[in-house]
C-alpha cells in the first residue's frame, strides 16, 4: 500500500522572498504562481514507517488567465535523518530538482494536473524530516504559459 500526502495552500510555508501569493478563486484557496518570477512554496512532513520506492508529487492546478502555452513546475526534496550533521538553523540540503510540464488548459479556470517523477529524491528513509519544494519555473524557455498559475494542491506518494 502506497502513503500519500496531500497538501493544500493553507499549509505552506514561504521562503523569505520570491513566493507565491495565498489569495482565493472562487472562494478556494489557491497559491498564485507568476509568470515573470521564479516562487516558490515548502511543506513539511515526516516519512512513515514502511516508506520505500519512488516517489512521485502531482501538482494541480489552474491558469488564471492563460488559455495557450506551456507550464513548467519543478519539485525538490530535503530529508534529513535524526543525527545528520546538517545544521537546520543555517542550511537547507535540497536534492537535485525534478520537473514535469504540460499543455495548460484551452479555458482558464479549468483545473489540470502535472506528476514529476521525483528521481532525485534525497534518500529518505522512514522517519526523516522531509521537505518538499514547489516552483514554477518562470524563466524556463519550456513555460510560456502567461498570467498566474493557481494552485490547488500538491499530493505527494511513494510506490509502496
């Protein structure tokens, strides 16, 4: 049996610059990507006994205003066993980012999702404290999409 993760915008944590906006669509609460700047958003969790194989994060989402173009999301992992050396007040230890783009939809609002394939995906082991890391790649030549991306949630899984 496989453990998921889904996190919503409510429980994201921001970096101290270069974030995404918690704002509403409709009432749903959303992060608002930019087209122009790279943003990015966390989630914290621990890994359950029984965590193995690969692991895979599905990012869904809207366009805000976009009908044409192509979206870029990229996702990172940091897990970080008790008794590591890695100082949690001074540094972050991210694995190597995956990524994962798509067509965005022909009507704004409709809601799509895009899975990365989290290849690099920092070791983690039952019990580490794991953090994931989500951006939209803005600058990428692959995201041409225009306007917000607004996301509705992140589910993350491992192949157990």
């Amino acid at each position: 049996m496989s453990t998921r993760f889904v996190f919503t915008p409510l429980s994201a944590e921001f970096p101290a610059s270069n974030f995404p906006q918690l704002t509403l669509s409709n009432r749903r609460p959303v992060l608002a990507f930019d087209a122009a700047t790279d943003e990015t958003a966390y989630w914290t969790f621990i890994a359950p006994q029984g965590w193995t194989g690969a692991v895979t994060c599905i990012v869904t989402y809207a366009m805000a205003s976009a009908t044409s173009g192509n979206i870029y999301w990229q996702g990172q992992l940091e897990a970080i066993t008790p008794g590591d050396s890695t100082d949690t007040d001074a540094t972050t230890s991210f694995d190597t980012a995956n990524s994962g783009n798509g067509a965005v939809p022909a009507t704004a609002g409709y809601m799509q999702a895009i899975t990365i394939t989290m290849t690099n995906a920092d070791s983690i082991a039952a019990g580490d404290l794991v953090r994931l890391s989500v951006n939209r790649d803005a600058d990428n030549a692959s995201d041409t999409a225009s306007g917000d991306a607004y996301l509705f949630a992140v589910e993350v899984r491992d192949a157990a």
